[in-house]
C-alpha cells in the first residue's frame, strides 16, 4: 500500500463533525539521551475514525497478508496448464472460504446475528467471485492473450477492476475495491502456496490489533470482549472491515499510514474511534486525558441514549422527523438503538455488489421486507441503484462502457430506466414489501420531469402484474419522490414537485455538481463548501417548492449530520431530517434546545448573504439556543 509522506500533525484536535485527513509524525523511536531506561516516546498518528469509541491496550500486531507477485511469461504450450494452475487455486480458495463461513456462524451467540447475516452473505459472494467473476475471467483471459503467468493475471486484473471502483465518487461503492483486492489476495496466495495469516480469535484480552489490512472476516472473528480498539494502515469510512467493527461495537482507526513501522507487540496503544488518532505509547499525560475522556463519553452516552425515546421537538412544539440512512441491513441495531423516526435513505445498491448474478424479486422482497418489519411502522424510503462501472453488474453496465462509471454518463435513474426490467422487478419486490409497513421510493440523479413520468409508468405495470399474481401489495402504491442532487432539479423543483409525492436533498452531490468540485482530488478538495451561496440557494429554492406544492422535503446528505447546520436547515423549511444512525442523539438535542421561530428568522439572514465568512459567522452565533 503506498502512503502519502508522513507529517507533523497539529496539537489542536479534529471534532467530529471534521473531516480527518491521514497523517502522522515520523515514525521512530528516541535514542540516547531522548530515552530514559530505554523507553520509547510518544508517537501519534491519525486517520479515519470508523467505529466509534475509545480504548487503550496492548499491541497485538498482525503480520502482513500481502504477496510478492512476478511476472514471467509462458509459452502457448504452457498456456493449458496455467488455467489449471488458476482453477485449482480458485477451488482451493473456495473450500478455504466455506470453513470460514462455518467459523463464523459458530459465532451467532457472541455477535448480532444481523453481523453474522452480513459477514456470511459476503463470504458467499466470495466464494461465487472465486467460482465465476470477472475477476477470474479476466485473468483466464490475460492468460490465454497475453501470455503470462496465473499470479500477474490475477494480479493485473484485480488493478484494472480497482481502478474503476476508486474512479467513483461514491465512498460506499468505491470501497468495493477492497472486497476484490481481498478474492484476488486469497487467489495469489493459493497460487504461490503461501499460507494464509493466522485467524486473530485468540488474542489476549485487552489487545489493540495493529496490521497493514484487516478483512471483514478477521474483523467478524475478534473477541469484543477481548479487543480495546482496531488500527490498520489500509482501509476507509465504508469498508467492510468499518461496518463490522462498528457491528461489533469496537474502536477502529482505519488508513493509518506509516503505523506498521513505528510499532510492536506489546507496545502500549490508545485508539480513538471519535477522532481518528491513533496514540503508540502514550504519556503519562495522555493516558490521563484518555482516563478522562472516557469517563465524559460515557456520561454523554448515557445522556444522550435517554433521547432516544423522546420525540424531536423544537421548544416552541414542531415536531421534526430525525430518520436514518442505511447502507445494509445489520445497521438496523443501531437504527433502532437510537430512536430513529424511520430510514429516510435505504441505499439498495447492496442488494446488487459483490454477487455474479443479479437478485431476483424474491430475494430483494426478503431482504426490504425484513427491513420494513424492523422498523415498526416507521416508514422506509428506498432509493433505487445509483451507482457506476461494470464490475459486478455487467448486466446493467457493460454496453455503456465508460459512461458506466462516469459521474455524468449512466448512472442512478438513467441506467434504471435503460434497464426497465430490472427496475420492474426492484418496484415488485418494494411492492410487495409495503405490505409489511409504509415504504416509500426514490429515485437518484433525476434531471427532468420525463425520468419521473417514466419510472411512474413502469411502477404502475409492476403492480398491475402483481395484482394478476394475487400478491399482496398496498392498496394505494408507495409514494414516489426525487433526489434533488444536481442543479437542474434544483432550477425546476417547481416543476418536479407536481409530479413527485417528496423530495430528497442530497447535500453532497449538490455540492459537487453546483461547486465542480471532486473531494477526491486533492488540489481542489478544499474548495468543497456545502455553505456556497449557490448550493444554499439551491436547496432553499427546492424547500420552497415543496412548500408551495405541500409535499414533504428531506435532507439526506452530511449536512443532514451536523448540528450546526440543525437550526439552518429547519429555518428553510424542513421537518425531516436523514443522517447516519450515530449523528441522531445530537442533532435530536440540537432540536430540543431551538425555538424554531429564531431559527426562521436567523436563516433568512444568511441566505441574504453573499461571504461564505460571513455566512459561517451568522452559523457560529446560532450555536447558542436558537
């Protein structure tokens, strides 16, 4: 894994509604007359803070899981046997994943069973990736083309696939990359013979793991009575490896470069899952100050846990709407946890990754069903697919090419609608879902009244079909609502709005398509402002048109999460917010201490302005009670 050059970080502390950028000091250990009875200095190091929490601990370091790959070429009368040498490696590999599987549901008693869902739902998309993929076919291929060895093949394909999925903007989707690179990694490994890195369920209790890479599997095999924090180099936000920590409800820092050689086993270490930093032998003084924070976190956790049965009420009695976004099913514990008024975004491009084949009717109804009678009559809005490239979804992709995976080539409504059949069968399946609670649908990057129309038509045809089979299905069909996410719809809300039953505000791709801005690449990254005078005029001119038109307005993007921007946002007009399940208790106070009355008024003063300066003045004075 390559890693940016290390750099001395700032003293000052990131909170959590910052983004954390990866870096670290130099790592090295103090020498002479540095070193007191030779012990090591304090080393700090910070990255991506993706499961919350703090925790200290010892050092239990996982020896790396990466291969050596050389490329030799073969002849044409070797060709034959390679493809076997790849097909024994694959078969081998498969077996290798079934007994993990059979680990992992040996563990239902200690984890959530919706962890163990997840985690065994993904070894089975390994082990059909290992079986027929195009990560397999692509190797054959390069094999049968090219000429080379099993090992580069693999490994020549799994950066072609990655270059795709790193291409997106969308950090979910993107993070399919590591489920590839780890099909590909297990590949290799049977290629060359090399044995697997040993499972970590038996660590001593009280560890802190450290490696350059953790897959989801050695995360779901950890002891979370055992584990005080998780630290690896690679890794980000929307991994697995990130959802199963938080499933399991460990500390995790994720894409920490440089970690690996400035630490050891036994090395005393202090996670921070809040803040992304990652202490190797603490201080005296840090370690009182991590004895400290904890103690605060839990009073905080304990205080604000008792909101979770409170309803989001402004002082002066509106009732606001606080739901959840989801991106898969086992994050419904911590929905539920929380209080959450219903899943305002349920991301259904989960249904879809990390398989062979697309999911038919009866296996996406299941899954949407089962996420509906969770939420206990609380409403669930499904977005339909948004997402890009040809790496498992060919069926849906791969004419398209490069538009695939272009953020402004076939993606969300449009690739829905060129593929009608498949948006059927997703409707029947929500369809049929809606038996079992409200649901509502929506659609993603929709640009014109046209895509609504249509998707309406084809909606209409699945229940007609359904009411022929005699399903059981809603007697009036779930509301219809749009993303406003790009500019256009933003200009033509009021047009929208009479042909839509609600609006989603996606506040980050608002942001990007409004600002050209990629906050992905690093030279513009911070011109990302989702406080620009034109996305706020944007989303107030999408709230007003839900108003006059007097359907509902959501905002579903991060400033949906921040509770600086609680009071701005309902100050334009909104009554339902959608964030992630963990950001619900804070903004839920935020709420409970405005008056909604000062919050009208103090957002009209800040669309009056012009100076991002002045806009986020006007924000830092409402932090008071509003």
């Amino acid at each position: 894994m390559s890693s940016e050059p290390a750099r001395p970080i700032a003293t000052d502390r990131q909170t959590d509604n910052q983004p954390t950028v990866p870096h670290a000091t130099v790592p090295q250990r103090a020498t002479g007359k540095d070193m007191i009875e030779d012990a090591p200095i304090e080393l700090i190091f910070d990255g991506f803070g993706v499961s919350p929490g703090i925790g200290m601990g010892t050092a239990h370091v996982r020896e790396g899981a990466a291969t050596d790959v050389t490329e030799y070429r073969i002849t044409g009368t070797q060709v034959a046997a390679e493809l076997k040498r790849l097909r024994t490696a694959a078969e081998r590999a498969r077996r290798q994943v079934a007994r993990l599987q059979s680990k992992i549901r040996g563990k239902a008693k200690s984890i959530s069973a919706l962890a163990v869902e997840e985690i065994d739902y993904l070894l089975d998309a390994y082990f059909h990736m290992l079986k027929d993929s195009r990560l397999v076919r692509g190797a054959e291929a390069r094999i049968n083309r090219d000429r080379i060895n099993a090992e580069a093949a693999v490994q020549a394909e799994i950066e072609a696939i990655t270059q795709g999925f790193e291409a997106m903007h969308d950090p979910y989707l993107a993070a399919r990359g590591d489920d590839i690179r780890e099909v590909g990694r297990r590949l290799i490994q049977n290629l060359v013979r090399k044995p697997a890195p040993g499972y970590l369920a038996a660590v001593s209790k009280g560890s802190v793991i450290v490696a350059d890479e953790l897959t989801p599997a050695d995360t779901a095999l950890l002891d979370p009575d055992k584990v005080a924090g998780i630290a690896a180099m690679a890794g980000g936000r929307q991994s697995h490896t990130a959802i199963m920590a938080r499933a399991l409800g460990v500390p995790c820092v994720l894409g920490v470069p440089g970690l690996l050689s400035a630490i050891r086993s036994g090395d005393r270490v202090y996670v921070d899952g809040d803040l992304g930093r990652v202490v190797v032998n603490p201080s005296a003084e840090t370690i009182q100050a991590f004895r400290l924070r904890r103690s605060e976190r839990l009073r905080e956790k304990r205080r604000l846990t008792r909101l979770a049965k409170r309803a989001a009420v402004t002082r002066d009695g509106v009732d606001i709407q606080l739901q959840a976004n989801v991106e898969l099913p086992m994050e419904m514990d911590a929905v539920l946890e929380v209080g959450a008024a219903g899943v305002g975004l349920l991301r259904s491009e989960f249904l879809f990754i990390n398989r062979p084949t697309l999911p038919g009717e009866d296996e996406q109804y299941e899954l949407l069903r089962d996420i509906v009678i969770r939420c206990q009559g609380h409403p669930v809005t499904v977005r339909t697919p948004d997402f890009g490239g040809d790496v498992r979804v060919e069926s849906m992709t791969g004419e398209f090419g490069q538009s695939g995976a272009s953020l402004l080539g076939m993606r969300g409504i449009r690739l829905s609608l060129a593929r009608p059949e498949h948006l059927e069968t997703q409707f029947r399946a929500i369809l049929r879902a809606a038996a079992h609670g409200p649901v509502r649908i929506l659609l993603p990057l929709v640009t014109s009244l046209a895509e609504v129309r249509a998707a309406k038509e084809i909606l209409a045809r699945a229940a007609r079909r359904l009411h022929r089979r005699g399903a059981a299905i809603p007697i009036a069909l779930p509301p219809l609502g749009v993303m406003i996410e790009v500019p256009a719809a933003a200009l033509i809300a009021d047009a929208l709005a009479q042909v839509s039953d609600f609006f989603a505000i996606g506040s980050n791709d608002l942001t990007m398509y409004t600002l050209a801005i990629d906050r992905g690449d690093q030279w513009v990254a911070h011109l990302y402002d989702p406080l620009h005078p034109a996305v706020l005029r944007l989303i107030q001119f999408a709230a007003a048109a839900a108003l006059r038109s007097r359907i509902p307005a959501s905002v579903c993007g991060e400033m949906a999460s921040d509770p600086r921007l609680t009071a701005l946002l309902l100050g334009l007009g909104f009554r339902e917010l959608s964030m992630t399940a963990s950001s619900i208790p804070k903004v839920k106070q935020r709420i409970l201490d405005l008056d909604l009355g000062a919050a009208t008024y103090r957002a009209q003063r800040i669309m009056e302005q012009t100076d991002p300066v002045r806009i986020q003045a006007l924000l830092e004075e409402g932090m008071g009670p509003a």
